[in-house]
C-alpha cells in the first residue's frame, strides 16, 4: 500500500557465533522520508543494512522492505531491484573513465534516467572522462552517489554519503538528496558520523547502541522533547531528586545545576522554582546533545 513504511523491522536479532550484533531491534521508516541511522562503531548499523538488503539472514524477527519480506530468497531480488545503495567503500571500476561507469551501469537498470544523470554530472562537476582511479576520494564518492540517484530506485540505503567531501561538496550532495527526494518520491536511510548533516535534511533519526533501538522518531519531536534548564544559585548548587518526567541526566558544577529533560522544561522549571535559584534559563538541545546522551545511557 501506499502509504507503507519504506523500512519495518520488528524485534530483529541476529548472531553470529557468540556475538549478538541485533538484540531486537525496532525500527520504522516513513516512505518519502529522509531517516538518519546513528550509532557507535560497533552498534550495528552494518549488520541492519545487510539484513535490509537480503544480504544477510536474521536470527529472529522481522525486515520488511517496501512492504517484502527480506528474508524471502524471492522477495529478496525484488528489494535490490527497487534499492539503490552506496557502501562507505564506493565499489567503482577503477580501469573504466567516469563515462564508462555510467554507462556500464546504465546498462543494468531500464529505469535508468538519463535526465538525471545529466543534472548531476554537472552539479557534481564530474569529470566524464577521467579514469576512476585517479578520482579523488570525494569525487568517487559523487561518482557512486550519482549512479544511485539515476537508477530509478524507490528507496536509497546509504553509508556515509558524505564521507571525503570537504564543506562545500557535501553541501551540494546534501541539498541534491533533499531535492531527490522531493522531486522522486523517493526514501533514505542513510547512515553517518556526520551528526550535523543528519540534522540538516533528516525528517526522523534512529539511534541504536548495543544492536537495539535506544531512540527514534521525527527530528522536529526530539528537538522539542529535549531541554537543558540550567539553574544558577547564590551559592553551591544543592543535589536534589527531581520527581519530574524525563530526567535524563542532572549535573552539578558549583552554583550550576544543569537539568537534561526528555519531556520538556515546564516540569523541570515547576519543580525547580521551589529551590530558589537565583536565574532559570531553558537551552535547546542539538541532535550530538541527544545521540551522546542517548548512546551513554546503555553503558
């Protein structure tokens, strides 16, 4: 159905030996949205992509993918055909030029869209005949990133799509992806260590540490459920047991004692008020804020 989400997984596991790299994981990604994937090394974002992608089968649980189960042999086929995905490691021919690429891979996909194609060889400034091998590793990067967004693909599964890009590159890949997505109607899940992009074009983040789901949902949400209230006394700060909902973390440096809320600063200001602190100030809280607070509450 239409309206489906691009990506389900419902309490999915997988092991490997003695190791658990999924210890049931949540995960639902909106179609049409752009959904940042964040976590340690380590987390187990590899291990999801490759369970996504039928490249790897899970232990328990469920993957749904464009409405297909991924661990179906079958449906499997089904959902790479109707994927695109980029690795960190951008597979490239490094014998062919970047024209040969193309059209090499062009060659795979009916759907290829070579209107496309032509706008991003030009925003990308791609050298058409230039041999891979002597690309950088930032144009490689925009190499592989344009044969995903021509193919035709309905969802784009991405591994650090900005990775090797200085500033003003991954800003023209980033806007590219939001215009894709809104030109296309297409969806991305993509996974980064580059926090401040996540937070610039995602619509909703998925944080996972320890191969579970720690935190999710639209960015705009958390952005609103997350603040710091910072409270200045007139002398050392006193250690109180806030009764409030969603007291992430409560830390004291001399007459400061700063409050991370997960719902809200009202509760924390009604509570606070009764202290007497000399000032209350509300902080917003940025998405780096929210993932290192996120990742630290599961050591």
């Amino acid at each position: 159905m239409a309206d489906a989400a691009a990506i389900q997984t419902i309490d999915l596991r997988k092991r490997y030996d003695s190791v658990e790299a999924l210890r049931g994981l949540n995960l639902n990604v909106a179609t049409g949205s752009i959904c940042g994937f964040l976590g340690r090394n380590g987390a187990g974002k590899t291990t999801t992509i490759k369970v996504l992608l039928g490249m790897t089968h899970p232990t328990s649980g469920q993957a749904r993918v464009l409405g297909l189960d991924a661990d179906r042999p079958d449906a499997s086929v089904e959902i790479r055909r109707r994927t695109a995905f980029v690795g960190e490691d951008k597979d490239l021919y490094d014998a062919m030029t970047v024209d040969e690429m193309i059209r090499f891979t062009a060659a795979f996909y009916p759907r290829w869209r070579a209107d496309l194609q032509a706008r991003y060889l030009r925003a990308f400034d791609l050298p058409a005949d230039r041999p891979i091998k002597t690309l950088s590793r930032g144009t490689r990067t925009k190499v592989g990133l344009l044969l995903a967004l021509c193919r035709g693909a309905e969802l784009l599964v991405l591994d650090e799509p900005t990775s090797g890009l200085d500033p003003a590159a991954a800003e023209q890949v980033l806007q590219a992806l939001v215009g894709h997505v809104a030109d296309e109607a297409a969806t991305i899940f993509f996974s980064s260590h580059q926090i401040a992009n996540v937070e610039q074009i995602a619509d909703s983040v998925a944080i996972i540490d320890g191969g579970r789901t720690v935190l999710a949902g639209s960015l705009d949400e958390l952005r609103e459920r997350y603040r710091r209230v910072q409270l200045v006394f007139d002398r050392d700060a006193p250690d109180p047991a806030f009764r409030a909902p969603g007291i992430e973390r409560v830390r004291r440096s001399g007459r400061v004692l700063s409050v991370l809320s997960s719902a809200g600063a009202e509760p924390v200001l009604d509570e606070a008020r009764a202290l007497n602190p000399v000032s209350m100030d509300v902080v917003p809280v940025t998405l780096k804020e929210i993932f290192l607070e996120a990742v630290a509450l599961e050591d």
